[in-house]
C-alpha cells in the first residue's frame, strides 16, 4: 500500500425508485472499512480536505451530494460557508446539544442554501422543548437496527406534524427491514441491504513542514500582505494544489482562469485564505508522510517552477508567474498517480497552462523542454534549445544552481 494514499468511505443513500441520492462521506485511514480511533473534528477537517481539495467531490460523489458528520464545535465554525451548499447535506450528529445559539448557526446555513439532516434521530427531551428546529430541518435519520418497534412508531406519529421533512432509514439490514420503512412513510434508505460503504483510494501530495510552520508564523504578524503569504505558499506543491482546488468548491463562480498563486488569494480574499490554510495546517502537520520517491518528485517540482519562473523572467515574459505554475504542476499526474485527464479539470488554471500540460505546443513549451533536458543531461537539446531561446549557458547554469537551492530552501533571493 502507498503511504501517500487517502481513503474516503462511501456508502450510497436511495431513493423510493432505487436512485442515488447522495453518497454518506466516511473518515477512513486506510483499506480496512471501520472509523478510527481519532478525534471526530480532526476526522471530518481530513474527510472535507481529502473530498474537496484532493480528490475532488464530484469524482468522489458522481455529481450527487455528500452527507458529511458535523460536531457541534464545527458547525460554530464559520469556515465551511464558502463551500459549494449544492454538494453538501449537513449531517447533525446525535450528541449536539441543541441551544439558541445553535439554531442561529443552523439558520444561517439554512440561509446560505444547506441542507439539514439529523443523525440517529431518537425522542428527546431537547428536541422537544426547541420545536423550532424542525422548520430548519430537512431530513431526519433513524436508525432501524438500534431503534425498536413501538420507538418508530412514536417517531412516525411525531413526524405527521413536520410534512416537509423527509425520513432516511439507516442501517437498513434486511427486505424486512426495508419493507417496513416503505410502508412508514420513509423516503431515503441507507444500510448493508443495499450496500456496505466502498472505499475511495487516492494519493496525496506531501506537505513541506517547514512551510507550514512558516504560514503558521505568518498568522501571528501584526501586519499580513498577500504578496508574502504568496511566496510562502508557492514553496509548498500540497498547498499551491489544494488552493487551486478550493477555489471550484467555492459557492459563488470564479470569473476567470487563474495564472498566479496571488491571483488565486485575491479572488478568495485574504481573511478567507487564512480560515482555509489554518484548516490545511491543522490537516496536514497532522499526517506522518514518509515517501522518498513522492518527496523526490515534489522537490523537482518546484526546482522546475523556479527555473520556469526564473527563465521567463529574464527573457521579459510579462506571465512569469503562468510559467512557474506551469513548472509547478509539470509533474502533479506523476505525483497523485492519476491521469492528467482526471487533474486539470479540477483546477482553475489558465488556458496557456493547461494547453502546455496537455502537451500541447504553446510559447512555454521549448522552455519545459529545456529544463527536462536538463534535468536529463541531454546536452544537445541543450544546446539547441539555449541558441533558439538565445539564453547563454552561463545563464542556464546560474538559473538551474538558483532552482535547485531555493527548492530546497537553501537560496531566498535571485535578481
């Protein structure tokens, strides 16, 4: 098994006809399909990270919502606001404490276009004494292994009161147990009769701590600009990715295609950046990736970014910063261990960028050319590379010591 996997639990959510409506997002951490003894806030930041800024929701869903856990110290977080609500049902965990305070969280989600489910639904005293939350509420999930018979019954009888909310039958073991909930009313149906969750297995990119302690220690400055916070970022392969990915699981619609790292904060806004990136710290600090071969390819990234960034620069390109992403993601198919076909429509890149990594010929490309020969100690293409570009040799070499130094952290500035 790969140490740079993730894997995400699935497990399908129907309709009366046999569709799928949703897909039930579970946290694991490896192959074995059980949830593991891990804080629940911790799991479902890596679950929301894992679906929306690496794998992709919709690869991992086919287009149809997600219902995701939410304790009650996420859902006072104001973070996941941004995220698309057409791509998520929010699901209340049985434990939350049902307060004033709450029901204004929840009606704000409501307001920003979230569903609402509750999770194993019993009769409490709680959601008895705050009727007021089942006008905010939208689906209701009753565990039919663990709730007996007279108990559905009751909960059927208290339901006749909310028609707009809609039952899910969970654990759902037998055509019995199926049977009766048809015959209750219920209109969703989750469980082992239909089928047990699948796991999702991906690859992830490897965070660079050091990064990451420095973004952290830019959070504690008295004064925060986005031309720091960018270089900063484009240090890290993960985060530039990740940052790329969370702008399509934005709400609103991006205006354009994106060709600096820079570009893509001022698009988010800044404030919003820094509630994402203290997600990612949190995430990924918390990950023991150990991969040489990934770690290699990642480092060779970014020298190739820099050398990009570096060789446009000195030829006067105005998009010097579309030749360093280009550089950047040159190898991220590599590097996930998918097919290119499957990445860049998840990330907003511009034109000239996607064009160059499909490998189609765009103006960047003799300059990708030159420093994979390079790399691979082709030195005729060198040479013929370096006169049709007219970049003196002596340039190149001082280009190549700069990008492998600042890949490594060693060298900060070039002029």
């Amino acid at each position: 098994m790969n140490e740079y996997s993730i894997f995400i639990g699935r497990q399908p959510i129907l309709g009366r006809q046999g569709n799928i409506y949703a897909y039930e997002l579970l946290y694991r951490n490896s192959e074995k399909n059980v949830f593991p003894d891990i804080n629940p806030e911790q799991a479902t930041i890596s679950l929301l990270v894992n679906t929306f800024l690496t794998i992709g929701v919709d690869q991992v869903t086919s287009g149809v919502p997600s219902f995701i856990n939410f304790s009650g110290e996420l859902l006072a977080q104001d973070i996941f606001m941004s995220l698309n609500p057409d791509k998520i049902v929010i699901e209340i965990l049985e434990n939350v404490e049902i307060t004033p305070a709450l029901l204004r969280r929840l009606q704000m989600f409501k307001e920003a276009g979230f569903k609402l489910a509750l999770d194993d639904f019993v009769l409490q005293d709680q959601y008895i004494a705050y009727p007021q939350l089942f006008e905010l509420v939208d689906i209701v999930k009753v565990d039919f292994m663990m709730t007996n018979t007279a108990e559905k019954t009751k909960i059927k009888e208290f339901f006749k009161k909310y028609p707009s909310i809609v039952l899910l039958a969970e654990k759902v073991e037998t055509d019995a147990d199926y049977q009766l909930a048809l015959k209750s009313g219920y209109d969703l149906f989750q469980g082992y009769f239909f089928a047990k969750p699948e796991i999702i297995k991906s690859k992830e990119i490897p965070a660079n701590t050091l990064v990451h302690l420095q973004i952290i220690e830019f959070f504690q400055k008295d004064t925060q600009s986005i031309n720091e916070l960018s270089e900063l970022i484009m240090r890290d392969v993960s985060i530039s990715y990740k940052l790329l990915r969370f702008i399509n699981t934005l709400a609103f619609e991006v205006p354009k295609r994106i060709s600096s790292i820079k570009q893509a904060i001022v698009l988010i806004g800044l404030n919003e950046t820094k509630k994402w990136l203290q997600v990612l710290m949190l995430h990924d600090l918390g990950q023991d990736l150990q991969s040489g071969r990934v770690t290699a390819l990642v480092e060779l990234s970014l020298r190739r970014a820099r050398a990009c960034e570096l060789l446009a620069k000195y030829k006067g390109k105005p998009n010097k910063d579309e030749y360093f992403l280009t550089g950047m993601f040159s190898m991220i198919d590599a590097v996930m261990g998918r097919k290119w076909e499957d990445i860049l429509p998840l990330l907003s890149l511009s034109d000239v960028i996607i064009n160059t990594l499909n490998g189609k010929e765009t103006e960047m490309t003799p300059y990708m050319q030159l420093i994979i020969a390079v790399e691979r100690f082709e030195w005729e293409q060198v040479k013929k590379l370096t006169e049709q570009l007219r970049i003196p040799e002596k340039k190149l070499s001082e280009i190549s010591l700069n990008a492998l130094r600042w890949s490594q952290g060693i060298e900060e500035h070039f002029s």
